[in-house]
C-alpha cells in the first residue's frame, strides 16, 4: 500500500476514534462534541505523522511533546470556575485522551487506539458523582 494512503487511512481512523468519544460527549450536552474531538484526533494524528515522515532524523517524541501541551491549553480552556466549584474537568481530560488516541492511530497502533476508545466511552457511561 503506498505510504500516504496508508497515512490517510490512519489519520481517518483518528478522526472516527475521536468523534466517537465526542458523539458520547455531545449526547451528553457537553461542550466538546463529535466536531470538536474528531478534529483534536485527526489533528494530533497528522502532527504524529509528520514528525516521523515529514521530518527525516527528527525527534517524534518532541512532537508529541508538543501536542501534549498545546491540548493542555485547550483542556484548561474548557476548565470554568463557577459557584464556588470547578466544571469542566472531564471534558478537558476527554480532549487530552482524544489527543493521544489521535497520536496512537497516526503511529498505526490499529489495536491500541481502538482500545483505549473504548476505555474512554465506558468510563464516560460511568455515575458522576453530584455536585453539591
């Protein structure tokens, strides 16, 4: 298979691992949903690829350094302070997981990604606790 379809079959994965996990989020009215998530992975993947193919002798985990923080600002964007309390929590921790799903599918890790999509919507499906 030559390598950019490959890598675009890759990065499509990404994009419907990370709507997956935010069609659960927008279902749930939550402020990150399937447009927005599908976009974190599929854009996480294509820095993933890059830095390896893109970059012959580059640093991939420097890349992936750097999309690690460059989520954390968005995650901490999605962090409100309100009524005494803090909202938005999981869904900053969903855009973090969605990231790495998004550099897990760019890697071709076919069964990795996969996996921990599914991790994420079954601990999404979980009891929260009330807020008092």
């Amino acid at each position: 298979m030559p390598v950019q379809l490959e890598m675009t079959l890759r990065l499509l994965l990404a994009a419907v691992l990370g709507g997956i996990i935010g069609f659960q989020r927008e279902t749930w009215g939550k402020p990150a949903g399937l447009r927005t998530l599908a976009l974190i992975g599929v854009g996480s993947g294509l820095f993933g690829i890059t830095s390896t193919l893109g970059f012959p002798g580059g640093n991939p985990s420097m890349i992936a350094a750097g999309v690690v923080t460059g989520v954390g600002f968005l995650g901490a964007g999605a962090i409100l302070h309100r009524h005494g309390g803090v909202e938005g929590l999981t869904t900053a921790a969903t855009i973090w997981v969605a990231a790495g799903v998004g550099l897990a599918a760019g890697a071709g890790l076919y069964i990795l990604a996969p996996a921990v999509t599914a991790m994420a919507v079954i601990i999404l499906f979980l009891p929260q606790k009330k807020a008092k």
